[in-house]
C-alpha cells in the first residue's frame, strides 16, 4: 500500500511527483487522534525515518482534510484514502518514497475450507482496492 503526504495546493511541497518524508521535517501536521492505529503507525514511520514530527492538531476522519486544505498542515494517508479521494479533491497526494514508507495489509484463509460468496467478493475487493 502506498503511504502519501497530503499537503494544501499552495505549499511548496504540492508540486513535486514524489517525496521523500525528510522533506516534509519542517511541516507541521494534522493527525488522528492518538488511539487511532493509523497514528501509530505514523508515529513509528516518522521515528524509524528518525524524524521528530510537529503536530498542528489531532483530529478525526471528516475534519483532516479540511484542515490540510486549509494550510493548517500536512498529513499522511494510504492509497485507499488518496483513490477515494477521502481527504478532498483540493489537496495535493504525494507518494512517499522512503523505503519504510509502506503499510502492510493482510487477509488470511484457509483455502482447504469453503470460501463463501461474499468473503470471496470481499477478498477480491481489497485486492483491487490495495494493489
């Protein structure tokens, strides 16, 4: 899954076609809240990149974008967020290309049981959705 930085369409950072997550070191950023894993997840990205990351404020889902569009900050979001545009059409989607910038995901089952209709559907949905 590809992680990208979101940024407001008139910070400097809103026309390159890829990032490195030093780059962005000096933003400030719009997160979920804390017990969000997807925060955890970015806590640990910024510390394994050994980057000490701002925190403009902690928001939820439906308040981030709009933020970002705002110019209050960047923030980080996945493939899934950026193809659905959840964040909003007004801001900028930057690939991260740092090497530790990935989020896995997985789906488990077993294939010597039956795979019903819908878990089928839904299995090939998140293939299509994440690769």
């Amino acid at each position: 899954m590809i992680i990208y930085l979101c940024v407001s369409k008139d910070n400097p950072l809103a026309n390159r076609e890829s990032i490195y997550l030093a780059d962005a070191k000096d933003e400030s950023f719009v997160t979920l809240p804390h017990i969000s894993c997807f925060s955890g997840f970015c806590d640990k990205l910024f510390q394994k990149s050994g980057i000490n990351y701002k925190v403009a404020v902690e928001c939820d889902y439906t308040l981030r974008g709009k933020l970002v569009e705002a110019g209050l900050g960047a923030a980080i979001t996945t493939s899934i967020s950026r193809n659905r545009s959840m964040l909003g059409e007004n801001i900028a989607y930057i690939p991260i290309i740092d090497n530790l910038a990935k989020r896995p995901i997985s789906i488990i089952w077993n294939p010597q049981h039956y795979l019903s209709r819908a878990a089928r559907d839904f299995r090939d949905y998140v293939i299509e959705t994440i690769v």
